[in-house]
C-alpha cells in the first residue's frame, strides 16, 4: 500500500491489542517506519511481537520502553521517530481500564487510570505536537472509547478518562490546525483484546453483546485499525478536531 506515502509513526500501546494491530496496518498502508511505545515489548495476548510483525510487513520497526505516564518517556518515545525522519503521524493507544462500583473506587484506582489515558495521552501529544508545527504537517490519532462519549456503570473513572482524551482531540485541533497538524478522536466500541478479555471479563461473544450490537458482533482490533489508517493517511484530509466511532452500531442504538 501507499496510502501513508512512507510515513513515520509512534503508537503508543503499541506492543498489544488494538494499538499492535494498528502498527501492522500501517506498515501494510505503506508506512516507512513505526516506533513501539509500550511499557512491554511483547503482546498481552500472545504471538509474535509487535516489531516482528510490522517488519513482516515491510517497514522499519523500533521498540521503545516506554511508561506514558511519565512525560520524558512518551517525548523520548516521540523523538525515537527522528532516526527515520521525523515524526509523521501519533497514535495514542497505551490505556488501562478498570471495573468495579464507583462506590469501591480508591485514590489509587483513580490515580492509575487517568495518569495513563489522560495525563499519559496529553504528553504524548504535547511531544508530536512540538515536533509536526515545525515541519507543518501532522497526525494525530487518540484513542478515546464509546465510554468517552457516552456514561456505563461501574467503569465511571475510565469513562472520565476517555472523554478527557476526547476533548483534548478537539481543544488541540483549535490550536494547532493552522499549523499543519491534523488531530481527531477515534472511539472503539467493545473490541476483542486482553483489556476486554481478561480486565474487565466482558467479552460475551454470544447473544448479550450481539444484541446490544447491530452490526452483530464484537470488534476486532483490525477493525480499529482500519479506521486509523483512514485518519492517520490524507484520505481524511479535512477531517479534523472530529469524533469517529468504530463500534458496530451499539452507541447510538
Ligand atoms: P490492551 O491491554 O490489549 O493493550 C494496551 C497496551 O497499552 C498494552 O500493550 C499495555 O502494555 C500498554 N500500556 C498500558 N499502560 C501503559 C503505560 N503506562 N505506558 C505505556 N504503555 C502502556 O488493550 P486494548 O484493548 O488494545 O486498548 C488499546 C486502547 O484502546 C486503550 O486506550 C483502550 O482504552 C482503548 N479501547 C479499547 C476498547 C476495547 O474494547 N478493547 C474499547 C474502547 C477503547
């Protein structure tokens, strides 16, 4: 493919799940180079590694360890990218989700989630953002959550989290448009990986979750991947400071 006309890009969570799938995808897509943030080099779920499966696939790959929640790794993370020129495209998938009543909740737990997907996504961003105003030209993919735009019970901290990502999507395509820097929300409905599977035990592949779902079935990473390709390539050129929804039908039915 060409689509990412050899592009460069940082995925942070990119070691597993969703945000694997979308470092494959890209180099599927014609990516020149992707950088693995992740805390982890191998994937949650098993199988090869991240880095192995995008060489597969005809690009340059590099992991990075790194914990988002620390500002001087995800900026270290985003300037691993100027060893293959410079960073093209962000996508911020590194997350963790937690169940439970919001009656248990403890400052731990609230601190945990929203030090990776709020404080985790914002300095993420904030490092590709000072890099693409520079060269005028830029993507940004967060990844939000139906649960960024729509409440659930007993996951109240990671919904808080999620609709901070989104807003942050939209507040940075205010201020950083006229530079070049395209930015936008992508918000996965319930997908099959190891956060669903094994964190939070929800995936019920049967009648529950197929008929809360009108398309019928639960989302697979590729799917979500997809949708990123189209916003990380200029196929979504003036798609910007936007909300794309990638969930089979199930928030708005
Ligand atoms: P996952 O657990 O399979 O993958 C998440 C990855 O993030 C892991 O590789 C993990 O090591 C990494 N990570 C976690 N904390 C980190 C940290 N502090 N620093 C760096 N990396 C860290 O989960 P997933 O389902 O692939 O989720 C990816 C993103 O998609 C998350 O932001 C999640 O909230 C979001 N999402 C998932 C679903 C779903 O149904 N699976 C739905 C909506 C949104």
């Amino acid at each position: 493919g060409t689509l990412l006309q050899d592009g460069v890009a940082v995925v942070t969570g990119g070691a597993s799940g969703i945000g694997r799938a979308i470092c494959e995808r890209f180099a599927l897509a014609g990516a020149r180079a992707v950088v693995v943030a992740d805390r982890q080099a191998e994937p949650r779920e098993g199988g090869a590694s991240t880095v192995e499966l995008v060489r597969q696939a005809g690009a340059e790959a590099v992991f990075v360890e790194t914990d988002v929640r620390d500002p001087a790794q995800a900026e270290r993370a985003v300037a691993a990218a100027d060893d293959f020129g410079g960073i093209d495209v962000l996508v911020t998938a590194a997350g963790i989700a937690r169940r439970g009543s919001t009656l248990e909740v403890s400052e731990a737990d609230y601190d945990a989630v929203m030090d990776v997907n709020a404080k985790g996504t914002f300095f993420a961003a904030q490092a590709a953002v000072r890099r693409m105003r520079g060269t005028g030209s830029g993507s940004l993919v967060l990844i939000s959550s139906t649960g960024g735009i729509k409440g659930n019970s007993d996951i109240a901290v990671y919904t808080m989290s999620k609709g901070a990502v989104r807003l942050l999507a939209y507040s940075l395509a205010a201020e950083f448009g006229a530079d070049g820097v395209r930015v936008n929300a992508l918000h996965p409905g319930l997908t099959e990986t190891e956060m669903t599977r094994t964190d939070l035990g929800r995936v019920d592949t049967g009648s529950v979750s197929q008929s809360r779902i009108p398309l019928g079935r639960t989302g697979q990473p590729g799917d979500i991947a997809d949708a990123a390709v189209f916003l990380a390539s200029p196929m979504s050129a003036f798609v910007h400071g936007s909300s794309l929804v990638v969930d089979g039908g199930s928030t708005w039915a």
